[in-house]
C-alpha cells in the first residue's frame, strides 16, 4: 500500500513482496517465512509477527506485523491483508529495561557475596 511504503520512505511504483522480503533484516527472514507458511497451512484467519525492517534511510525500525487472510471454500489463501506498526522505540525501552535489570542484578550479587573469613558480629 502507498502507506506502507510512504512509512519506510520507499516508491510505491516499485513495490513487490519479493521487495519487502529482501528488506526485512536477514536474521528475521527464516523464521518470518517459516511463519507465514505455517500460518497459510494452518487454516487460521489470523497471524502475528515482529521483526526488522530496512527503511530508505538505510537503518533498521522494528515492526509488529498482524495478518488477515480470506480464504476460498478449499481453504486456500485468496487475500493477505494486514496491519504494520513501528515499535521500534517500544524495543529500544525494552533493551534498556534488560541492561538495567542485569546491572541491578550484578550489584545484588556483589554486595551480597562476603569475603572468605569475613564475620558478621551482632552489637548489643
């Protein structure tokens, strides 16, 4: 759609799923298109999924994909037509979050760790 390609800053004119495969992060592609073949197998009429994207400015944004399909009377997949939300800030936090839990987690082990022949005495 000319939203979605108006999002990643691409030409609409140009745009084909191959394209769209070849810009989503190389990493993310295997397990996207395992996905998306066992969505169309399962019978499901929706699916969801998260991965990186290459934007025209060159850098990657995360993006969280949901998908609808009509099917056909065989259950063959007739339409494939979806939503993409940039949640790239979203996985910026959460990195952060993680960095932060395992700091506090290396401060905990740290100060709870008693020198070999170090003694508590109690006082009073």
């Amino acid at each position: 759609s000319a939203a979605l390609t108006a999002l990643f800053g691409y030409d609409p004119g140009l745009w084909t799923w191959q394209r769209h495969l070849e810009l989503m992060h190389p990493d993310d592609q295997p397990g996207y298109r395992a996905m998306m073949r066992a969505y169309f197998k399962s019978g499901a009429d929706r699916a969801q999924n998260t991965f990186r994207f290459r934007v025209a400015s060159g850098g990657y944004v995360w993006v969280h994909n949901h998908h609808l399909v009509q099917r056909d009377a065989t259950g063959r997949v007739t339409r494939l037509v979806g939503t993409v939300t940039d949640i790239t800030e979203a996985k910026q936090r959460e990195a952060e979050n993680r960095a932060l839990i395992a700091r506090q987690a290396a401060s905990i082990e740290v100060l709870s760790v008693r020198p070999e022949g170090f003694r508590v005495f109690r006082i009073g």
